[in-house]
C-alpha cells in the first residue's frame, strides 16, 4: 500500500479530508449517496453549528463512493513512518550512552569497554 503521508500535513483534520471529498464529488450525489439532505452535509461538513458529520455517515461516505483517502488520512497522521520515530529513538539513545560514558569518565569510574581490551 502506497501512503501519501503528507495528507496528515495537507489537511487538519479528518473532516477536512472527507469535505474535500465530497465537494469533488459533487454536494449532491455525496449526500444522496450517504441519504443526507446537501444542505445538512454541507452545515456539517462546514464545522459550524449543532450538526455534525457522525462515524455513520463517514463509513458510508466511504462504502459508497469508494474514497479512501479519509483512511489513508488517519493512518499517516496516528500511525505515521514508525521507521523514522525508530531511527529518532535510535540516534537519542546513542547520545545518551555517550553522555554516559563522559559522566562515568569524570566520576572515575573506568571504561568498561577499555578495561575489557586491557585484560585481552
């Protein structure tokens, strides 16, 4: 599966992601698609107000107009590149054993590692 991470950047929230959907669409075959009035869709779509768009209406926006990008939205915002995260983690622990070893070096305690080839 291809992941367009940058959707997560493009976008602010899953609201947005499915109202562009629905606007390319067009208002109206999206709302009749999903039985919603356009009207109602649009109110809701829009932010504003006491309607609002509900995980119903989302898993059928979905089913009927096959748009998967509201998915793909949700992945890479909460799932993300784990590799990078990874890689990040990674490079902060190395930093850390350093800075270890330069706080045990000034309290005098030896190198483990250098008293381990000494003993060889």
């Amino acid at each position: 599966m291809d992941l367009d991470e940058s959707l997560s950047e493009r976008f602010g929230c899953l609201r947005e992601v499915v109202a562009q959907g629905v606007y390319q669409r067009g208002l109206k075959r999206a709302a009749a698609d999903i039985d919603e009035a356009p009207g109602n869709l649009s109110v809701q779509l829009a932010g504003d107000g006491q309607r609002k768009f509900s995980v119903d209406q989302l898993e059928r926006y979905i089913q009927t107009s096959g748009d998967k990008t509201p998915i793909y939205y949700l992945i890479g915002k909460y799932l993300g590149d784990h590799g990078a995260a990874r890689d990040h983690a990674m490079d902060q622990v190395v930093s850390l054993v350093a800075d270890l070893r330069g706080m045990l070096a000034r309290a005098g305690v030896p190198d483990v590692q250098s008293a381990a080839r000494r003993r060889s």
